[in-house]
C-alpha cells in the first residue's frame, strides 16, 4: 500500500526515514530545513487546476481559474465535457489546455477514477494519468504528489527538482529526466518527499544567493568619497 502525506507529522516522519534511507540527505535538510505539507483540492478540480496554470504566471492562472470556476458551478466533467470549446476559449483558455481538460472529463466518463490512483504503485499510477491526452509526467507527478499525497511521486521533469540536485551533490551539470529518475531509485518509496525536500533546498540556496550585499558604513562627511560594498 502507497505511502500518503496527509498531515506535516506525516511528511516529518518521512523526511526521518528518507535520510536515514540516504544519509547524503542530511546535509540537504541542514541547509532546506523540514518541507512543509503542501496540498492541493483532489479530483477533476484539483488536476485540471495543474493543467490551468502551467506555463502562466500565478496572477494570470488565478485569474483564469476565477473566471472557470465562476461559470461553472459546480465546476464537474460531466459540465466541461460539453462545453463550447469557444466559451472555455473566451475564460481564457488556450487550444491546448481545453483539448486537455474536454479529454480528462472524458475520461472520467469512462471510468477514470483519480482519486483511486492514490492506492496505487507510483509508476502505476503515473502511467494511467499520462495515457490521457494531454497530461505530460510532469503534470501526472505533481497532481499524484499535492492533490494526492502520494509519497513516492517523483516529477523527474522539473526544472527546480534537477537544479537542487544539481548543487546538493555538486554535479557537473543539471541532470536530465531520465538521470533523475535512476537517481531517485535509491529513495523509493519516499521519492516525493525527496522532491519536496529538493524544492526547499532549492528556495534556500537561491535566497543565499539573492541575498543583497550589505553597505559598509558610510565615511564621516569631510573624507566620504562615496559608498562601496562590502
């Protein structure tokens, strides 16, 4: 049975058992610090509110997301299914995106349950939600990870995951998606946690790196020849 990340007492004692899996990590987590929960809404909501946002800012996601949720209430397949593809375009929504929802819905209609993908093997279920058009790994994982809790969900794909990879073990270059994935199989079945550790280590690191210099003081007024950093 899957391994599920319902509460931060469940992603701690994880995070526990994850370094002692793979002691490299314990560095990762002096620097990252303990990952919170992050969840998100289940079911048809919850997956096409991932397909929503991708490549979009967080303003205009939200926005378009409002303006989704707004016309249909409830906001369920069965709705979506038969809408004009001309009144999802004009809420905003690009071609592809609403390919992509119109095939999630009909789906479900044939029997896709996605809140059942939880009690199945990581790759299991991984493989059911990239077998509807439209829905790419990194789509699938990240749905099974936040929507689902679904502790050994990996999204190999993500750019933040392979960069703090990346600079945790001091690799010569960023690993691809099939580098991650073999990377990850020593973390099995905590693969999702890993990931979440890596996002925080990821936050950490840029913050140490975007942290302003900070301005010597100034020099009394007779001699000051400006200020320099130090």
């Amino acid at each position: 049975m899957p391994m599920h990340l319902e509460t931060q007492a469940d992603v701690d004692r994880a995070v526990a058992l994850l370094v002692e899996q793979d002691p490299r990590l314990a560095d990762v987590l002096a620097v990252a610090g303990p990952p919170p929960l992050r969840r998100r809404p289940h079911g048809f909501a919850g997956l096409a509110s991932i397909v929503t946002s991708q490549q979009l800012s967080t303003a205009s996601a939200g926005a378009i997301w409002a303006r989704l949720t707004a016309h249909f209430v409830p906001f369920d397949p069965a709705r979506v299914r038969r809408a004009r593809a001309a009144t999802l375009g004009r809420l905003g929504l690009s071609a592809a995106k609403i390919r992509t929802l119109k095939a999630i819905a009909a789906a479900i209609a044939d029997g896709l349950d996605l809140d059942a993908l939880a009690d199945l093997p990581a790759d299991d279920a991984h493989r059911t939600l990239t077998a509807v058009h439209g829905i790419g790994p990194w789509t699938a994982d990240i749905y099974l990870l936040f929507c689902l809790g679904h502790a050994d969900a990996w999204p190999a794909g993500d750019l933040a995951v392979q960069e703090a990879m990346r600079l945790a073990f001091k690799l010569k270059a960023r690993p691809t998606a099939k580098d991650a994935i073999v990377i990850a199989e020593a973390w099995r079945p905590w693969r999702g946690v890993a990931a979440c550790l890596m996002w925080s280590y990821y936050r950490a690191v840029k913050r140490r790196e975007a942290a302003p210099l900070q301005v010597a003081p100034a020099a009394p007024k007779a001699a000051r020849t400006g200020t320099r950093n130090a």
